[in-house]
C-alpha cells in the first residue's frame, strides 16, 4: 500500500466503538462456552439453534472481507454484472440446498459433508474431500486474514504483520472458547454489525453523486459506459466488461460454481446442521436468501460510486486497485462516529468469513481426519481438546496462506479459481451420486480426483500462457464447467466396471430411498403456510428473477 493516501482520520470515539465491539464479540465466545459438554455442543451447537439465528448466521459466514471488498471490486471493474453473483449465483442454490439437500444431511445425522462422502462412496473418497476441504478452508482462511490485515494497515496504520496476528488472535479466542454456538451468535451480531457499516456509504455515496439517475449518467460517462449498466446486455458473445457469455454464466456460474458452494461447501452447510430440527435445517438457507438478494445495494452500488468519484481508481498497485473501493470511499464520504462504525462493520465481516472457515476446518479435521483414521474410539473430551488445538492449528496456517493471497491484486479472482477447483468437482460427484444410484464408490472416487486434477490443470495452463480466457473470471467459470463434465463421464465409465453398493447401505443417502424410521421432529407451528420450506424457497427465486428486470 503506498505512503498514508488510505488513512483514515479515526478519533477517540472511533476506536471507542471497535474495542467495544471485540469485548462483545469475545464475551459472546465465554458465554457460549457455558453450554459446552459434548463434542456435538463443541462443533454442531448441539443441534439446538432456530432457524432465524441459523438463516443469518448462513448469509453472514459468506459476508466476509471477500464479499464485501471483492463485490465493491468487482462492481467497480465489472459494473451491474457483478449481481450475476446474487441473484443467479446464489439463490437458486441456497433453495435448492433448502428443499432438496438439508434432508439428507439432516436426515442421515452426518456430522460433515466428507462424513456423507463416506456412507454414499467409501473411505477413500471421504479421505480424499476432507483433505482438499480442510486445505481450501485454511487457504480462504488466509484471504480473510489478509484482506482483514490490509484494511488495518491502510486504514489504521498497522504494520501488515501486526494487523494479521491481532485479527487472527480475535477469531481464535472465541472460537476455541465457544465453539461453533461462539461463532454463529457472532456471526448474527456480525450481520447487523456489517449491513449498519455499509449502508451509510451507499446512502452518502447516492446523495453525492445526485441520486440513483445522477449514478446512471456518471456511471454512462466513465470507461465502463453504458454497458456498465445492464446486466445481460452483450452476453451473446463476449463484448461485455465481465467478457463472459451468457453460457458461460448460467451453466458455469449459475449452475457449477454457485451449486458447488452453496449446496457441498460445509462451512455454509454446518450452520443448517446446527438447528434445532428438520423444519429449521431446511429453512435456514431459504431464509439466508432474502438478505442475500438485496445485499449487492451496498456492495455493487458503492462499486459504481467508487468507480465514478476516486479518480485513478483501477490501477495495477497502490491505493487505488479496485480491492480499495470500499476503504476509498470510507475516507472520502464518512465523518467520525459513522466510520467507527464502518470500520467496525468491516472487521466483523472478515471475522465471520474467518471463522466459518476455521470452525468448518477444525470440525472436519477432528472428525473426518483424526477420529476416523488416527484415534478412533476415544472419550468426547479428547475430540472436544483436538478440535481446540485444530482451531489454533488452523489460524496459526491461516496467517501462513495470508500472504500467499498477498500476491493477488483482486482476491476475488484468486477464491474464485480455489472455488473452481476445490467445489466444482465434489459439487458433481455429489449431485450425481445423490441422483443416480447405482454409482459405484469406486466410480465416486475416480470421478471426485480426476475432475479436480482437470480443474487445477485448466487454472496451471491459463497461468502459463498455454490456454487463453479473457479474464480470470471467465477461466473460474471454464474451469469448474470441465470440472463438473469430467466428473460425470469418469462417472459414466467407471460405474459399470465396478460394484455398486446394495439398497440397504443406500437408504437415506440417495435419492427415492428414504429412511421410513425418520422421527417426526416438526415442533409447534413448523406446518404454518409461511414456514414452508417449498414456499418460501420458489417465492425467493420469483424475487431473483423480478430484480433483473430494472438492469436488464
């Protein structure tokens, strides 16, 4: 970052806001820790939390530093395009997790998305997902750190190293003190916190810029011009700033990448596994996605007034790259007391993206990892103790990965291409697995290694010059596309070599085979017409579509 231009002019009141904001935080952490007896208290709340605490804890583990900064980027470089993101990049996911996936999670008592790998395949594709899932949580960890550090750096002035190990100490004293019931009351605390420091700079941003209209016509003046402001406009080819087809973002995008995340990523899913009863678990990422349709209001939005009031804003280093967008206008429209709280609002973002991560890393470290092939049958404490020392495991290489995502000048396209090969090919051996039932283990296996070695490859060749995209964006979407397709002809081959497993060891893991013993869990009021999972879900992707038709 270069010499004080980010600086933010913070005051006694400023400061006094965010340290009353990490006490909160960790006395959240102590309190949580009073209901800790058991390992599934420690790492799944106890299957005990209702279904709005979970639904914001859901949509708040995905606000970190990434969204926030790296949508405000994007929105920035890209314009309107950036909403592909929300609206056909999250939705229909987050539904189709509600309705279709949570019963078999819930339903099938799984502790982790690897432990469903294991009863649906076998140990060597369990093994296989808890090792590149518990090295792509430490990796995303690591951008969180980062982006948390950079922030405090230019904002506060920090030495880099200084704002990383303070951020990454914060995150490790709740978590290893609260376990996940710490990190998901944060993260609702977190969700208010985040959405109170970003909306004031949406709203002083409009009014500088003279309205939504006076946004429309700078935005129309400035280099991304009137293409900046549609959404679908010139996806026909690829003459459009996101230089992506529409192929390229319904099936890549919409399908691959967003399914991949939402439905198989299990620091998302471990907070529907955490509530109190099928009803809940199935409605907790249904109730996330109303939040999440309208959150890029203060993230694309203050994108495109960053892009029309910074001047310079785009460069390739310095304080003005796009990753800056938010800290810009922080400085540039905030009086004090409003920017402790955006301030405020910014830390807590990087802190729930952090400790969904880790609270993901230590739960599958601990159970599908350690107990499953080191120490097996030892008392709860143990497991309790090893998913503490995990937890400080998991920061202490989160610091490490920090600066690997140092060397990338918009994160957003660094955790894009990790998504694309670390979720692309489990989301397809998934969905195909959970569908098709005379998949074979060993076809599950072959299938989840050789559509991860295609997408890895296809990011190595593009970074080498061999293969071309027109941007780091477009290769995220090919990627995790080739992935998914590898997936199910490897599928497709193998299957009918290899053994399938009988029905009996199938029950309630696929799909037609439902386990007849499932208890009736739903409490008092779970069958009101408004708390239908179905309901709920389809009015949420009505909604979706309907915002597209002002952007167009």
């Amino acid at each position: 970052m270069g010499g004080g231009g980010l600086r933010l002019n913070m005051n006694a009141l400023d400061y006094l806001i965010l340290a009353l904001y990490f006490v909160t935080v960790l006395g959240v952490g102590f309190a949580a820790r009073r209901a800790i007896r058991t390992s599934v208290d420690f790492f799944l709340s106890g299957r005990s939390l209702p279904a709005w605490v979970t639904g914001l804890a859901f949509v708040s583990a995905n606000l970190g530093a990434l969204e926030i900064i790296g949508m405000a980027a994007n929105g920035a470089q890209y314009g309107i395009m950036t909403v592909h993101y929300y609206w056909i990049g999250a939705v229909p996911a987050m539904v189709f997790l509600g309705i279709v996936m949570m019963p078999f999670y819930y339903g099938s008592k799984v502790r982790s998305v690897p432990e469903y790998l294991r009863l649906r395949f076998n140990r060597p594709t369990h093994l296989l997902n808890a090792i590149s899932f518990a090295v792509a949580q430490v990796l995303i960890a690591g951008v969180n750190l980062y982006a948390l550090a950079l922030i405090m750096q230019a904002l506060l002035g920090w030495p880099l190293w200084f704002a990383i190990i303070v951020g990454a100490v914060i995150v490790l004293a709740y978590i290893t003190v609260g376990g996940l019931s710490g990190a998901i009351y944060n993260e609702v605390l977190q969700f208010f916190v985040i959405i109170a420091g970003l909306v004031p700079i949406t709203v002083i941003g409009l009014v500088k810029v003279g309205g939504v209209s006076g946004l429309m016509d700078a935005v129309r003046d400035s280099r991304l011009g009137e293409a900046g402001l549609h959404a679908w406009e010139g996806t026909g080819s690829t003459s459009n700033p996101l230089g992506a087809h529409w192929l390229g973002i319904v099936f890549g995008l919409g399908f691959v990448l967003s399914f991949g995340y939402w439905t198989t990523n299990f620091a998302e899913v471990q907070r529907a596994l955490s509530a109190r009863n099928m009803s809940a678990a199935r409605r907790t990422p249904i109730i996330a996605a109303y939040p999440k349709l309208l959150i890029p209001a203060v993230t694309v939005i203050p994108g495109l007034i960053a892009l029309v009031t910074v001047k310079g804003l785009g460069a390739d280093e310095g304080d003005l790259v796009y990753n800056n967008a938010i800290p810009l206008l922080m400085r540039d429209l905030l009086p004090n007391g409003v920017l402790g709280i955006a301030v405020t609002g910014l830390v807590a973002s990087f802190m729930a993206g952090m400790a969904a991560n880790v609270s993901g890393f230590n739960t599958v470290f601990t159970y599908d990892i350690w107990q499953a092939y080191f120490r097996r049958d030892l008392p709860d404490e143990h497991y309790v103790k090893v998913g503490r020392i995990a937890t400080v495991g998991a920061v202490v290489i989160g610091i490490g990965t920090a600066f690997i995502a140092a060397g990338f000048s918009n994160i957003m396209n660094y955790i894009q291409a990790l998504f694309s090969v670390f979720n692309a090919p489990l989301f397809g051996t998934f969905i195909i697995g959970m569908f098709w039932r005379r998949m074979t283990p060993l076809a599950g296996f072959w299938s989840l290694l050789s559509g991860t070695v295609v997408a890895t490859a296809t990011y190595l060749l593009y970074k080498g010059g061999v293969i071309s995209f027109n941007s780091d964006l477009e290769e995220s979407f090919w990627g995790a596309g080739l992935a998914f397709a590898t997936v199910a002809v490897v599928a497709a081959i193998v299957t009918p070599l290899t053994r399938p497993k009988t029905d009996d060891q199938l029950t309630g893991l696929v799909y037609g085979l439902s386990d007849t013993t499932l208890a009736d869990d739903s409490l008092a009021g779970d069958t009101a017409w408004y708390r239908s999972p179905v309901l709920l879900g389809v009015v949420a992707v009505i909604l979706a579509a309907l915002f597209y038709i002002p952007v167009f």
